[in-house]
C-alpha cells in the first residue's frame, strides 16, 4: 500500500504563533480522497486538525481546500492525483507530498477552516440571490422556453464551495470585487426570462467600479471549478447583454473599452496599445480623453527611457489588418443573432425516435 506524507498548514489566530506546517504519515489506497485521509489522520494521529465536512460526495461544498497549491474538495481529489501536482520537495526529494491549506482571498478561522461568511456569501448577498417575479403573475406558471434554462442550468450547478473565489486574482489586488462565484450566480437571474429586472442588476453591476468590468480575465476561476460553471464565461456573458444588448455606457468606460478593443484588432490585425486608451475614451481629441493623455504621461515617458515604448511605435501603427482578419470580423458581424449556450450539450426530444439524442453545442470559443 503506497504511503503519503500529508502536510497539512495550522494556524490558529487566537493563539498568536504564526502559521506552521504538520507532516502525517499515511498508508493508504491511491484512490481514496485526500478528505478521507485528513479524516484518518485527525482520528488517530492528531484530533485538534480543524477541517470542514458534509456529504463526502462533492455536493456540499464544505471540504474547499487548497491542495499543493491548486483549490478544489478535498472530497473529490484521489490522493494518487494529489501527489502528482507540482509541489516542494522534501529534502529526501520525496514525490508523494501533499500539501493542504485554507482557501484563499477568505479569513482563516483555524486551520483548513475559513471564514465564509465574511467573503463568499457576503457577495453572494450583494447581487440580490432570487428572482424578481414579473406581474402580473400567472394563473398557474411561467412558461420559460427551453433554450433559456438551458443556458442558466450551467450556473445552476455552482455548490458555492468558494473555489473561484479562493483563486481569484482579482479579489486579491481589490477585495471589494464582487467576484466570480456572486457574479456567475448574478448570470442565473439575468438569463432568467422570469426576473422582471434584468436591465437593474446589470446597470447596478456595470455602474459598480468593482462589479464586471473588475475581472481581468485571468482564467483561474474557470480552471478552480469543480462543477464546470466556468465563472469567467458567465462574467463575459454579463458585459455582453449589459453593452450590447441593454447599451448600457457604465461610468468606468468598461464597455467602451471593450469596443475599443474590437476596433483596435479590425483596424490593426494585432493589438496596438497605443491607441487603445485613446480609443476606450472616444478617440484622441474626445475630451473625455485629454485629461486620461495627460494622467498617462509619466507611465509612458517611464516606458519610453527603460525602451519597453518606442516612439516609433507609440506614434506610428506598425501593423495594418490583414484581408483575412477583415473577412472574419465581416462574417461575424453579418451573423443576425448572437448564438450561444452555456451547457456543452442540449438535449431535444426527437420526434420520430423514441429516446433524446445529445446535440453538440459550440463551445465559448467556437460561437464568438
């Protein structure tokens, strides 16, 4: 039976010793969780561990720990698995570590157990979690169509474990962001044909300099989940009906911005960053613009004295978009309707067999 060294990170804010690391040995299966093993070792090794558990079966979202630098449940993570992230070595040059800690971007109450509240669900409450009822109200129910619980059912599937918000780059540099895990549940309501305020939670959410247009895009959030909502999708899927559905031009310019950033790759073939502040604001003589020039000229003579901005290419555009590039813009611009679905397959019923056959859906990248 292969054996693991468990180190586990302990800290307890009330005793007033900084953090430490506890290594526990372990025999036992490759395939059984990293849950399970903590369990083991704080049953008989050390029963002063504090860890937080419920279903074991990666339901409810209480085991989200960090585990050799990656968040996830400790439940739904094989020891086998564990072992092979990277992590640091022993001196003995041991490759079976599994170093667990507490999640991230979230106070640490003692040990692997954070505090929650003062993070996770305070956000959860700021996007107002439930649905708005349109009147009046039908006799019996709303009748929603298929395609739109299609595309809420991927964010339906959030357990609010935390694990985007553990690994959020974002929250790290601002904490007062909203963040993945209340914005992706933000999304459930929005594309919910029910809710009688969709243009209220998006206005309120672009108005807010650390609601969507916060994110940065980093891709952590997505690769953290465990239940495949991908936060990140659902952010960008805001910022679309909030720009291009609703128009809604927010106070932080984040939709602007995001045109600017189209313009620039049409015109240009690459991006040209140059000219994308300009842009975001409305063109170099705006007069929105002026004052973000003339606030900019300290970072870019910085640039220009280290050589990473050459005024050749801060005033001169080196690149001219292709014929291809222009072509696909034409194509996707032509399209009538903005096709896309959160869920990787839809199911129909097919009228002339007997069971649903699966429908391959375009993927995030594919329906752009």
């Amino acid at each position: 039976m292969p054996e693991y060294t468990l180190r586990i990170r302990r800290y307890d804010p009330q005793s007033g010793e900084a953090a430490h690391w506890d290594d526990h040995q372990v025999e036992m299966e490759g395939h059984v969780s990293v849950l399970e093993a903590i369990l083991r070792v704080k049953n008989e090794q050390d029963g002063s561990i504090g860890i937080r558990c419920s279903c074991r079966a990666a339901i409810c979202g209480s085991c989200g720990v960090r585990i050799n630098g990656k968040p996830g449940l400790a439940c739904n993570t094989h020891l086998e698995d564990a072992a092979k992230r990277p992590t640091k070595k022993t001196a003995t040059g041991e490759d079976t570590v599994i170093e667990v800690e507490p999640m991230g971007n979230m106070p640490v109450i003692r040990d692997l157990i954070v505090d929650m509240d003062a993070v996770h669900w305070k956000k959860i409450q700021r996007v107002t979690p439930w649905l708005i009822n349109k009147e009046p109200i039908p006799e019996r129910e709303y009748i929603v169509p298929h395609e739109n619980m299609v595309d809420v059912t991927q964010t339906m599937a959030c357990i609010q474990c935390g694990a985007c918000v553990s690994d959020c780059l974002s929250m790290e540099v601002d904490p007062l962001f909203v963040g993945p895990a209340a914005l992706a549940k933000s999304y459930r309501f929005v594309g919910d044909p029910r809710d009688a305020e969709q243009y209220e939670r998006l206005h309120d959410l672009s108005e807010d300099e650390h609601g969507i247009y916060d994110c940065t895009h980093c891709f952590n959030c997505v690769d953290a989940c465990p239940k495949d909502v991908a936060p990140m999708d659902q952010i960008m899927r805001l910022r679309r009906v909030a720009g291009s559905d609703q128009k809604i031009e927010d106070r932080n310019n984040g939709q602007r911005h995001e045109k600017a950033f189209v313009k620039n790759i049409e015109r240009n073939g690459l991006l040209h960053e140059a000219d994308l502040l300009t842009d975001s604001y409305g063109g170099k003589f705006h007069p929105r613009a002026m004052p973000e020039l003339l606030g900019s000229l300290p970072v870019a003579a910085k640039g220009m004295t280290r050589g990473k901005m050459p005024l050749k290419g801060a005033l001169l555009h080196p690149h001219k978009a292709s014929p291809e590039v222009k072509q696909i813009f034409k194509q996707v611009e032509s399209r009538p309707d903005r096709y896309e679905l959160n869920l990787y397959v839809v199911g129909y019923e097919d009228e002339e067999e007997s069971s649903a056959t699966p429908a391959a859906t375009p993927t995030e990248s594919e329906s752009a």
